[in-house]
C-alpha cells in the first residue's frame, strides 16, 4: 500500500514539474515599440520605431508592449494608403497603454495609464 502511494506521489510531482516546464517554455519574449524608436525591440531604451516591425519579428508566445503614441501601417506600395493595415501574428499578445519609461523588472500590466498613455 506505501509503495502504491509514493508511486502515485511520485506521479503527481512529476506532472507537476513537466507543468511548470512547460509554462516556462510557453512564456515569450517582450518586444518594445516606442514612437522615434530606432533600436531593435530589446527594452524601451532600444525599441522599434515601428509596430509593423515588432510583429515581424515576433513569433507566437512574444508579447508586444507599445508606448504612448499614434501608429500607422505602411502604405508603400499601395496606391491608396487607406488599404494599408497591420499584419498580425497568431499567438502575439499586444498591449498598449504605457508612457514608454517603465521599469519591466517591477512593473505590472495592471498599472498601465491608458487615459495618459
């Protein structure tokens, strides 16, 4: 009967672990995007001037966190620019709402501003 049950403890623990391995793995890279941005999406000190170019260099799981500001689709090519639009990204989360200085290592989504931002 012991050895039933510390088998099945021995069961529950690993589940456990494969679990939160696999959260882990499942969680994403941050990409920046920050208005007159020229950097490449790594913090807010070095964000994407452009949203377009977050999505494409971002995979399923990435989550993209864009500063205050207006963005627009790039109409090259297109003789209408109002037939331009963004090219999203299944799996890609998007949020907005930030002023483009929070610290991520203490910073909650939560406390994103978006009457000012």
């Amino acid at each position: 009967m012991n050895e039933e049950r510390n088998l099945r403890s021995l069961s529950a623990i690993s589940l456990f672990i494969m679990m939160a391995a696999a959260s882990i793995a499942a969680a994403g890279d941050i990409i920046y995007v920050k208005q007159a941005g020229t950097g490449s999406g790594t913090s807010w000190a070095d964000a994407y001037g452009n949203l377009q170019d977050a999505l494409d260099a971002a995979v399923s799981t990435d989550e993209i966190r864009v500063a205050a500001g207006t963005y627009y689709p790039d109409p090259n090519g297109l003789g209408n620019p109002r037939l331009a639009s963004f090219q999203m990204v299944n799996g890609v989360t998007i949020y907005g709402g930030f002023a483009g200085s929070e610290d991520p290592g203490t910073f909650d989504l939560d406390d994103r501003d978006f009457v000012a931002n």
